[in-house]
C-alpha cells in the first residue's frame, strides 16, 4: 500500500471519528423540558342544591316544550334542539364566516412556519454556475504582455448545521406547538361561533314569542275596548273606560312594534354571522323548542381539557418553554459542515474532463466570546414570556372553571324560576278571564280588567324571557365545556 492511500486511510478514520462524536454530542436537548403545571382546581363541578329531585322532568315542569334526554351524543349540540333552521344557520356559518376564514388563514401560516422549521433538519443544497471574461492590459502585466481569459464554473454547495445542543430541535418544537396552538384557535372560533349563532338565533325565536303575546295582548284589549265602548253607548259606564281601553290597547301595540323593530335587528345580525346578507326567517314560537338536557350531578373538572382555548395556552405554553432551549443553546458553539463540488475550467472544451473537477470539505465552529451581554438578555426574555403565558395559563383554566361553574348554575336557577313562573302564567290567565267575565256582567270596574290584563301579559312575558335565558344557559354550558359532556360522564 502506498504512503498516498495510508494517509487517505488515516483522513477518513478521522472524518469518521468526528462524525461519530458529532452524532453522539447532537442527542442533546438543552433547556427545560414541558412539564404541564399544575393548578389547583376542585376535583368536581358543585351542582347547586336547589335543584330537585323531579325538576327536569314534563310533568314537574307542564307546557315547557318538549325534552331531550340527557343521554345523547353531544358532538354538534346545537342539534339538540331539533331546528333544521339552525342546523343551516350553524353551517352557513362555519363555511362563511370571515372569523373562520382568519382563523383558518392563520392556522396555515403557523403549519408554513413549523414546516420552515423543520426544513433547518436537513442540509440545504444549492447550485451555482458563472461563466466570466477578463481582460488585462501590458500596464498591469508582469511579463508586459496583455490578455485574455475565459472563466467557466458549475457546482453544488451544501451546508448542514449540526445540531450539537438542540437548538434547531428546539426551534422546531415551539414553532410546532404554535402551529397546534393555531388549531386550537381555529377550534374555539368555530366553538365561540357556533354558540354566538345558537344564542342569537334563540334571542330571534323568544323576540317570535315576545311577538305572539303582545298580539294576543293586543287582540285582548281590543276585544275590552269594544265592551268598554257598548257599555258606554248603553250609559252603562263612563267615558274614563273608553279611555283607558284605548290607551292599554295603544300602550300594547306600541311595544309589539318596538319588538318587531328588535326582531330585524336580530336577523340581520344573523345575516352578517353566516354570511347571508339577505336571510329572512319565518316566525317560530321559542316555547317550542326542545329543552338541552341537564348535565347530571358531579361533572369532573378534567372536562375542561376539552375545551380548545385551554389547549391552545397550554401549546403557546410549550413553545414559550421551547425559546428557552434556543436561547440557551445560544451559548454553545455552533458547528456546520459545508461543502462544494464541480467543474471550473479556462478552456470551455476542458470543461467536462476530469482536470476540471474542483471540491472542498470543511468543518466549522463559531463560538461567541463578547456579545455585550446580548445572549444573556435574549435567554432572560425568553424565560419572562415563558413566565409570562404560565400566568395566561394558570388564568384561562381558573376563567375556564369559573364560565363552566356559572353557566351551571343559570341552567338550574333558569328552571327553578320557569317552575314558578308556569304557575304564574295559569293563575294570571284565571283571573283575566274572570276579570273580563265580571266586568262584562257589571260587578267590577274596568280598573280590574286593566289590573288583570298587565299581570297576565307580564307573566307571559317573564317566562318568554325565562325560557330564552334557560336555553341560553345550555348554550353557555355547551361551549363552557367545550362542546358537552359523554355519556358515560358520572
């Protein structure tokens, strides 16, 4: 074996050994690894004790509107209300909604980004060609003679970093967290939208149901007038019951106006929330809509892990941990490995031979010495916004418990009051009638009639407004919880 070949033998060993310690030194992670914080929450959700033993049930609860059970699949819980018109609402809204299009905009960018990180795994490999003339005259020549030359040149040049601390490892996890995180944000829009159009969409049907008492008011106090004006034709009453007949009658249509004012209102929002500038809805009476069933007693607060806006602080959470491992990282030598490989010839026709060939290997190391303290400073922001999204954390999760919590208990509040305003409405109801009937025979004043009327119109009024508050408290619940509970929840 010749001394040229041993000597090649010797560099490659070389080449070997350092490419051997290089893969062992790159399984380093520098930085903190994620550990998910722990903030103390109650082991359950507290059901409040007002709710009874029978509440929820039809016949503890008489003309509430259809139930739905409590053991149904709760994925697209807007459909437990059994409204196809909503169904298409809520649709509509998740395809149109500009929200969502940002949202989905800004979960593209975000896998773009992590992709691009990613990329820095891998080396890189470019290709450079240049073909050059130069000419120089005998004033600039040695020899005294002038000139010219031909320059052509091909090649690859690669470059790789090596990964020795975990740096590019550790940009490539928090910019993938981020792009987790971006999911997580498209699904609490959808989330927050789907809740935004159920709620409006409710607040449309109670104006529906607002709107069929006051015409029923309207209708009733008409009807009072016309007795009040026989009466007074017969001398059976003064003038003061016409007067009072018209001004409760004027009294009711002005507020059915104010309501269907209202009403438009509410639809064109709905308009703009699903994308359909022109949507016109048919009336339909909210008392009867299914009931969102009662989530049973005791619901664990590990429920919150389904909700996206926790999962979403909690992956910008992990990339903040990240930075932390880059900035740290930051510190250490960087390594990298480049080379080229090619052609360069003065003579085109020798361009492609063999004497031609021009390559270069090389290993690099760039260690910061000075920086007047700019790492220090980058690893001290990194751990303050670390510190930073760990109290965003700890205060979406607590929010999180609390919207649940209370959204728990408007459910049971809202039908302990239905309970007591269905009894309302029946006894209001009665003595209208028997109101109406007396006055009509002469054995009260119009006063009693007047008296009776507003009880009954506000009664019906109140349980239209309870009732669209006790549908809206499930709504509140569904998106609290991030969507519902299962059914095998305890």
């Amino acid at each position: 074996m010749t001394l040229r070949k041993l000597n090649g033998l010797r560099s490659l060993r070389r080449l070997g050994v350092v490419f051997g310690s290089v893969a062992v030194l790159s399984g380093c992670l520098l930085g903190p690894d994620y550990e998910r914080p722990q903030v103390e929450l109650p082991e359950n959700y507290r059901t409040p004790s007002t709710l009874s033993a029978t509440a929820g049930t039809p016949s503890s609860n008489p003309g509430a509107g259809p139930f739905v059970p409590a053991n149904v699949s709760l994925t697209a819980w807007w459909t437990l209300f059994n409204d196809p018109v909503l169904n298409q609402l809520v649709e509509s809204a998740q395809k149109n909604n500009a929200d969502v299009q940002i949202a989905v905009a800004r979960l593209a960018q975000a896998q773009a980004l992590a992709r691009q990180a990613g990329a820095s795994l891998y080396p890189t490999l470019n290709m450079t060609a240049s073909g050059t003339r130069a000419s120089s005259g005998t004033s600039v020549s040695v020899s005294g003679v002038g000139f010219q030359a031909n320059t052509s040149q091909v090649g690859l040049v690669t470059s790789y970093e090596i990964d020795v601390w975990g740096r590019v490892r550790r940009n490539i996890e928090s910019a993938t967290a981020l792009a987790t995180a971006s999911q997580y944000e498209q699904d609490s829009v959808r989330l927050t939208l789907s809740a935004l159009v159920t709620n409006t969409y409710l607040r449309l049907r109670a104006l529906d149901a607002q709107t069929d008492v006051l015409t029923n008011s309207v209708k009733t106090r008409e009807n009072s007038l016309r007795v009040a004006q026989a009466k007074l034709d017969g001398g059976l009453v003064s003038p003061i019951d016409v007067s009072q007949a018209r001004a409760a009658k004027a009294a009711s249509e002005a507020s059915l106006s104010e309501v269907t004012r209202q009403r438009a209102i509410v639809q064109n929002q709905l308009g703009i929330l699903t994308g359909q500038l022109q949507l016109t809805l048919a009336p339909v009476d909210l008392r009867g809509l299914p009931i969102p069933p009662i989530p049973p007693a005791g619901l664990p607060s590990t429920l919150l892990e389904s909700r996206p806006d926790v999962n979403r602080v909690e992956q910008e959470l992990t990339a903040a941990n990240a930075r932390i491992g880059v900035a740290t990282a930051n510190f250490f030598p960087t390594l990298s490995l480049t080379g080229v490989f090619g052609a360069q010839s003065v003579d085109f026709s020798a361009f492609l031979s063999g004497q031609s060939a021009v390559w270069s290997a090389g290993l690099g190391l760039l260690q910061p010495i000075f920086t007047g303290g700019s790492l220090s400073a980058r690893l001290d922001f990194a751990k303050a916004q670390q510190q930073e999204v760990l109290g965003n954390y700890v205060k979406v999760v607590r929010n999180a418990f609390g919207e649940v919590g209370d959204a728990l208990v408007s459910v049971h509040q809202t039908l302990q009051t239905e309970l007591h305003l269905t009894e309302q409405v029946a006894a209001a109801t009665k003595a209208q009638e028997l109101a109406t009937v007396r006055y009509e025979a002469g054995y009260v004043d119009y006063l009693n009639v007047l008296e009776a009327q507003r009880v009954q119109n506000e009664a019906n009024l109140a349980f239209v407004l309870n009732r669209s508050l006790r549908l809206q408290a499930g709504v509140d619940l569904f998106k609290a919880l991030g969507g519902g509970w299962s059914k095998t929840t305890p």
